[in-house]
C-alpha cells in the first residue's frame, strides 16, 4: 500500500466512566483491553469480565442495553486501564440480527512472528497470512495488535479489497514503503495495495521498549449510513425508528429478564 496519510491524535476531555445502561443497535462495538479489568452485562444475557489482553465483541445487532465499566475496585484504587475500542458498520441485510456476545481471551489469539523473529503478531480477527484469529465477524474484517522490537521490520500480506490502516499504541516508527515517521496517538491510513510495512525506530521512548501498533482493515460496506449517538443505520427514518424502540423500552433491561432475551454468549 504506498500512499500513507497519517493523521494526528484526538484530544478529548477527561470523562468519567458511564455507570448506567447504554443503548446500541446495529453496529459492533469490539473492546480491546491492554492493561485492566472491564466489566460488561447486556440485555441480552451476554456478559463477562475482560482483562489484560482479551478482548470482547458485541454484535449490537436489532438492538439491546449493555452496562460496561471497569469494576469499583480498580476505580477506587486508581488502578490502570488501558484499552481501546472500535465501532464497527454493518451491511444493510445483516443490520437486524439477533446480538451477539463474543469473549476472546487473549490466550486464544493466533500468535505469529516475523522470519527474524523481530516481530509479535497477535490475530484477533480476520486472516492474516493464511492464519485465522478467533474473532467471528459478519464482514471480512482483520485486527491485529503488532508488537516490534527497536529497528525491527514488518511486511505483511494484505487483502487487496481491503483498506487500511495502523493505530498506534506506544513507541515510534515508520509506515509504508516511503516510511512515513509515526508515534503514539497516531494512525496511519494506507492506500490501495497488497501488502502494509511497518518499521520500528531504534531508539524508542525509556518507558517504552517497543513499537506497539493495532493494524486493522476490512471491505468498505459502501452504503449510505445515517449516524446519531449510539445508533447506526442506513438511512434518518431508520434512526428514528430505533429511537423510539428504545424510549419504548423495547431493547430490553439490565440485568436481562427471562424472556425478554436469552444469552447466547459464543
């Protein structure tokens, strides 16, 4: 992929973590968890507590409420946390579907490495190489959480039908053939092409050893999408129908409620 735009960080106010139901539908909502302890419990009956390395997978689907944060007494401590996640679009004939919980524990991950051996790569989702990661998707979608060590060098096959692009966790480096610089905070968004490299510098910050960075990419849906708070569809009749079928109370309740929805975690 040789055109690489990189785009800065987005500065945003410290919040706090939410404490009661939010709503969702349509969408996929994937939590990655780095360092930490998150807990999640849906309308659903789906439901878990992650930590460091797992990662969680909800299919939002026809709709639902979900409570999601990390547990009083990592709060109470001051405890870290360190994650990120990511919202994912879904085509038109599959916005409806029942939800879907999906626990990965980071153990689960397909683990591979460069041929020097330079390079960690955990597959979280998607096919990498001919390697499948646990991640069940209703769209062709790779994640991947790359770890190089300093001065080391990453090219990887990449589905040509595919974007891309590469998140940046910690350290610096370069993207692309023309090896764009990089650092924390930053993505790197790659053109189209077969193939993304990803370059460690050989100095990195003294907290941080390595080059950490999420590589992930998937078929663009091409359909319209009308968006508004924690509601994707297709069009603006569509949003206003899910907001009333959530003022209805028609997404269910936490804890879920015996045939209002039964769990069907994977």
């Amino acid at each position: 992929m040789p055109a690489v735009t990189v785009e800065n960080p987005l500065t945003l106010p410290r919040v706090a973590a939410p404490t009661g139901a939010q709503a969702r539908k349509v969408l996929t909502v994937v939590t990655y968890l780095i360092d930490g302890t998150f807990v999640h419990q849906d309308s659903n009956g789906g439901g878990g507590t992650i930590t460091n390395g797992d990662t969680q997978w909800m299919t939002a689907g026809s709709g639902l409420l979900h409570i999601e944060a990390p547990p009083e007494s990592l709060v109470a401590s001051g405890g870290l946390f360190h994650g990120l996640q990511l919202w994912v679009n879904l085509p038109a004939k599959d916005k409806m579907k029942d939800p879907r919980y999906q626990d990965i524990r980071g153990g689960s991950v397909k683990l591979l490495t460069s041929p020097d051996g330079g390079a960690l790569l955990r597959v979280i989702a998607g096919e990498l190489d001919g390697h499948e990661g646990p991640g069940i998707t209703h769209t062709p979608i790779t994640m991947v959480h790359a770890t190089l060590r300093p001065g080391s060098e990453v090219t990887l096959p990449w589905r040509a039908d595919f974007n891309g692009l590469a998140y940046v966790l910690a350290g610096r480096g370069t993207v692309g053939t023309e090896r764009r610089p990089v650092h924390a905070g930053q993505t790197a968004v790659f053109g189209d092409g077969g193939s993304v490299t990803v370059r460690a510098d050989e100095k990195q910050d003294g907290n941080t050893p390595d080059l950490e960075v999420v590589l992930l990419g998937g078929r663009p849906i091409r359909e319209p999408m009308a968006h508004y708070g924690p509601f994707v569809m297709n069009t603006r009749d569509e949003l206003l129908q899910a907001f009333e079928d959530f003022q209805a109370g028609r997404l269910g309740r936490v804890p879920a409620v015996h045939g209002m929805g039964e769990g069907r975690p994977l």
